[in-house]
C-alpha cells in the first residue's frame, strides 16, 4: 500500500507540472499575441484620426456640386433632381384622401394606383450656379449654355453664354421628376469649373394662390386633389377644421420661404468667393507691378549718378590739359 500510494503521488505531482508548464505557455502565447495587436490598434487609430481630420476640413465646403467640364472630350454634363420624398409623399396621402372622398364608394388599389400615377401639379424649380477658370489667377469669363427639361424631355427653359445665373421657375405643372439641367461648354474657352451653389425641387401651396390658375394644364380633379386633408388625430385635437386648413397652408409657405432664403444665401458666398480671387489676383499683379516700377526708379537714379559723376570727371580732366 505504501508503493502504491507513493506512485499515486509521483503521478498527481508530474500531472500539476505539465499543468503549470502548459499555462506559462499559454500566457506566453497571449503576451506575444497582445505585443503583435499594439501596432496594429495604434496603426488603426492613425487611419482613423487622419479621416477624422479630413472630414473636418472638406465639412466646410459650401458649394453643393462642383465639377470641372472638358469641351474637348465631352462638352456636355448633366446634373437631375427629384421633388423630396417627404414633401412628395405628404402630397399623394392628400390625393388619395380627397380622390377617396370625392368618388363616395369602395375603390380597387388599380384605381387609386392610376390616380396618383396621373397627378399632376405646380412645381417650383430652384437653381444657382456660376463659373469660373480651375486656375485661380485666371480670372476670365466662362459662359456656358444650360437647358432644363422635365421627365418626359420637354424642354422648360433654356439661355446661352451665360456665367452665373439664379433659376426660380415657378408654374410648371409636373410630376415628381426628375427634372434635368444640362451644361454645354464652349471649346473656345476651355476648361470650365462649374459650381453649382444650390438645385431644389420644391412642391409650393397651390390651394388659393396664384399657383392653382397659374396654369391651365391643371384639370378640376387636379384642383380638387390638392386641397390640404385632415387625420383623425387633428380632428381630434383642433376645435375646427377651417383653422387646421389655414396652420397646414401656412406651414408649407413658410416652408418654401425658408428653402429660398436658404440656398439665395449659399449662392450669394459663392459670388462672394468667386469676387475674393478676383481681388486677390488683381491686388498680387499689383504688387509686382509696383516692385517692377521700384526697381527702375533706383536703376535709373544709378544710371544718373554714374552718368553725372562721369561728366564731372571729364571737365576736370579738360582743365588739367589746359583745353
């Protein structure tokens, strides 16, 4: 019994060994592991303080669209946009309550489909953009040619030679969109850079303005669908309907009020900006100029006292020689 519990301990002590042994390796194993992902964390935290750092400074960039046209390689470019789906969707709920009430019966979804397929209604069409040469001390005109045309290709307006230029079109009776505005450069001014400051799609208040006889495009079911619709939720909270009616039409012009003044100020920082190379590029030829005029305002006075002193000189010798 004794040599038998002798082996017993000899075995348990070899096993608590190879245990030990096993966990210093392993700890070993997670110390390298740990020293081989410090690099690479701190690595990553570089990466990612860089873009941070990138973000910060290009956030500050008030144009909405800026691109550069090359007329050599293709002097065409366009840029699209869509009524917002927020103000698009408010829309179609209030056709559809209106179509729903005014047909008095059940509707199939095909029908109701169809309708708000063939709604049609004032849009707003919102734009500024200018020109100008990629080289910042060129500061030559750049006019290009735009036209803008609807979803269907129909062409709503359309100017030549033109360098900057603020769209507010107003009346057109439309869709969602998109409604497109295409660029065409000149090759005889070469690369253009167009700035385009602001492009706004906007559904303004037709329902007793001058947009709902604007256009005679606008059918009656048009004129009808467009009136402002109640939920239960605000019949429930308002006391009377006529002054939820009158809160929803003056929420969409306040609406569309603030939209303008938003982005004629975005436009008014970019003609600023472009006048700000201007100045800074004539006040630099300036500069040069009057260094150039300082430095042959000292030569010739050099060149006159040499000139004189050697005049002088030769007078004096003439009286030595007795001449």
């Amino acid at each position: 019994s004794v040599v038998v519990g002798g082996r017993r301990a000899g075995r348990e002590a070899r096993d608590e060994g190879r245990s030990e042994s096993a966990r210093e390796r392993r700890a070993r194993a997670q110390g390298d592991s740990s020293r081989e992902t410090r690099p690479q964390m701190a690595a990553t935290m570089k990466v990612a303080l860089v873009c941070l750092l990138a973000g910060l400074l290009f956030a500050g960039e008030a144009s909405a669209l800026k691109f550069r046209m090359f007329p050599n390689l293709n002097p065409k470019e366009c840029v699209s946009e869509l009524v917002p789906e927020s103000q698009w969707d408010v829309v179609l709920d209030s056709v559809e309550a209106n179509f729903r009430k005014a047909a008095k019966r059940n509707l199939t979804d095909f029908e109701i489909a169809t309708r708000l397929a063939s709604f049609r209604r004032p849009i707003q069409i919102e734009m500024g953009f200018l020109t100008m040469s990629p080289n910042p001390k060129d500061q030559s005109m750049k006019p290009i040619d735009y036209v803008i045309t609807d979803a269907k290709g129909k062409v709503l307006s359309a100017r030549t030679g033109v360098t900057q230029e603020e769209i507010d079109m107003k009346g057109h009776v439309g869709g969602k969109g998109p409604y497109t505005v295409c660029f065409t450069a000149n090759k005889q001014f070469g690369v253009v850079e167009v700035d385009v400051s602001y492009f706004h799609i906007n559904v303004p208040e037709a329902v007793g303005t001058k947009y709902a006889v604007h256009s005679s495009e606008l059918s009656e079911e048009d004129i009808r669908d467009m009136q402002p619709t109640l939920t239960d939720e605000e019949i429930q909270y308002f006391a009377k309907e006529e002054h939820i009616i009158e809160l929803k039409t003056d929420m969409r012009k306040l609406g569309s009020a603030v939209y303008q003044t938003y982005y004629e100020q975005q436009h008014v920082k970019q003609i600023i900006l472009r006048q700000h190379r201007g100045i800074y590029h004539i006040a630099t030829k300036t500069k040069i100029m009057g260094y150039i005029e300082t430095f042959l305002i000292i030569l010739c006075s050099v060149l006159q006292y040499v000139f004189v002193r050697r005049l002088f000189k030769n007078k004096k010798l003439m009286s030595v020689l007795g001449v």
